[in-house]
C-alpha cells in the first residue's frame, strides 16, 4: 500500500513562490511515474506536471516556464516548483503515483494565490 502527503501549500501574492512536497511511503518509488494535479472550485482535476521514473518530465502549457517538478529518489519525495504564481493558479494540489496502472493520491495541499 502506498500513502501520498502533501505539504508546502499556502496563502502567496501573485508573483510569488511556493515549493510543494509530496512524500510517498511504500515501496517501488523510483519507478513509479508522479503527477502532480489540481482542482479548482466548479472544476475538473487537471493534470499540472508529471515526472517519470527516469526524469522525463510534462507540463500543462499553463504553467509551462513557471513550475519545475522534480524527485529525490533518495528521500521518496516529488517536489513541485511554483514561481510567478497567479490568481488562476489558486486550488487544492494533488499529488499522484502511477505504477503500471495502479494509481494512489494525496489528500491535497490548497494553494491560494491572492492580493
């Protein structure tokens, strides 16, 4: 069984950063593809970046230049880089695994961006 906890989410002024942590427990982490995803109120979960066992990465062309996500296959941990955040970039931040089609999520970590 795997378990997902975010962290690192908050309250930020446009323009700002956050960096969220999604720390996994459980085995197999260092093959295991992990998305990061968001839902914001009235709308669907979209996918927000995603990084591969081997480091192949994929953005979302919304936030494409601005969010780097990244691993520590050390720590069991998938890192998600927010910079020059906007107001539309404000919902709950889930982390996902995916390993050979099985899928397990984070209970979700809100962002608010805000003046």
């Amino acid at each position: 069984q795997v378990q997902l906890v975010e962290s690192g989410g908050g309250l930020v002024q446009p323009g700002g950063s956050l960096r969220l942590s999604c720390a996994y427990s459980g085995n197999f982490f260092s093959i295991s593809r992990m998305g990061w995803y968001r839902q914001a109120p009235g709308k669907e979960r979209e996918l927000v970046a995603a990084i591969t066992g081997g480091g192949i990465t994929n953005y979302a062309d919304s936030v494409k230049g601005r969010f780097t996500i990244s691993r520590d296959n050390a720590r069991s941990t998938s890192f998600l880089q927010m910079n020059s955040l906007k107001p539309e970039d404000t919902a709950v931040y889930y982390c996902k695994s995916d390993r050979l089609g099985v899928n397990f999520w984070g209970q979700g970590t809100q962002v608010t961006v805000s003046a």
